[in-house]
C-alpha cells in the first residue's frame, strides 16, 4: 500500500500516513503484532500481548478514518505500555511477583486519555520492580527516583558519574528556605 514500513516508522510517519490514507491502521498494528510474534519469544520484551483487541481497535480506527471520521492525529498509532500503568480489568504486576495475579481496578489516566485519543494498545512491556531501579546495576550505584527532590549543592558530576543527592540525605536547606531554622 505504501512504502512505509511501519515497524520502523515514527508516530508522526504514522500520523501523516493515516491522514492521507497511504498506510491502514490494519496494516500498521497487523506488522507489528507479526513482529511481536516473531521475535518476542527471544527477547522477552512483553508480559503480555492484546493481539485480538488491538486487531478489533485497528479495523474500528480505520473505518473511523475512511468515513472522515478522525479523532485526531494519534488515531490508529499503535502503542505499548509498561506494565506499570494500570488498564482496568487487566494485570499489572509493575515487574513484582507480588503483584503476578492483580488485576486493575482503574484504567490510569494517561492510558485513558491515549485511547481516548485514538491510539491502540498492543500490550504491556515488562518493566523493573515497581520500576525502582534498572537490570544489571548495583542497588548502590542506582539514582534516586525522579521524583525525589535533588539536593543543590550535591548535583552529580558528568565526569565523575556520581548521582545526585536526594534532599532528604543532604545538609541543604529545601529550595526557597534560607535555613532549615
């Protein structure tokens, strides 16, 4: 249908594709799973695959299409998800196995507002413990999670490598504050 491959074609590729009709959502999420299929048994990069829904979302995404019905430049661009953000009704084990058999009760709002937007789940990716760290590193050479406000005056060196500081280990004063007087 096109010389786009969709495999290896951004969103915006994707977007401007769909728009003009050059490349079928069917055809984009039906490469893909075939991907998935083909190589996910030696890369292990899914927990689990919605092969029949996102079929169901592709075919629903490109009849909206056809008939001039495009909620916007996402529709149809397939995605996957951590397996840290939450669809209702589904696992989501967040990389535990404590977590192996919960089911969501909620659907997360950022996975609410990509559907809503059009965009099609093909699955979940595996992902770290409750994503507090990476594989393969030392639990002392990890960062503290992004959130964590950082120290000021202890920000990590490029040179040296060092992380920063979280704020709550260091002698500085919270930002704003003069003292902690």
């Amino acid at each position: 249908m096109t010389s786009i491959d969709p495999v290896w074609a951004g969103v915006a590729q994707l977007s401007q594709a769909f728009g003009a009709r050059a490349l079928s959502p069917v055809d984009a999420v039906g490469a893909l799973l075939d991907r998935i299929r083909r190589h996910d048994g030696r890369l292990h990069a899914f927990v689990t695959v919605y092969a029949d829904e996102a079929r169901l979302a592709a075919e629903g995404a490109e009849r909206a299409i056809r008939s001039g019905h495009r909620v916007g430049p996402l529709h149809g661009v397939p995605i996957a998800l951590k397996d840290l953000v939450d669809l209702e009704g589904r696992v989501t084990t967040g990389g535990s196995k404590v977590w192996a058999a919960r089911v969501s009760p909620v659907t997360a709002t950022l996975a609410e507002r990509a559907i809503a937007a059009g965009m099609i789940v093909l699955g979940k990716t595996h992902t770290v413990e409750f994503a507090m760290g990476s594989w393969g590193r030392s639990i002392a050479r990890r960062a503290a999670p992004p959130a964590a406000p950082r120290c000021r005056s202890a920000r990590g060196s490029r040179r040296s490598r060092s992380a920063p500081t979280p704020a709550a280990r260091c002698a500085c004063p919270p930002d704003g504050a003069a003292s902690w007087a």
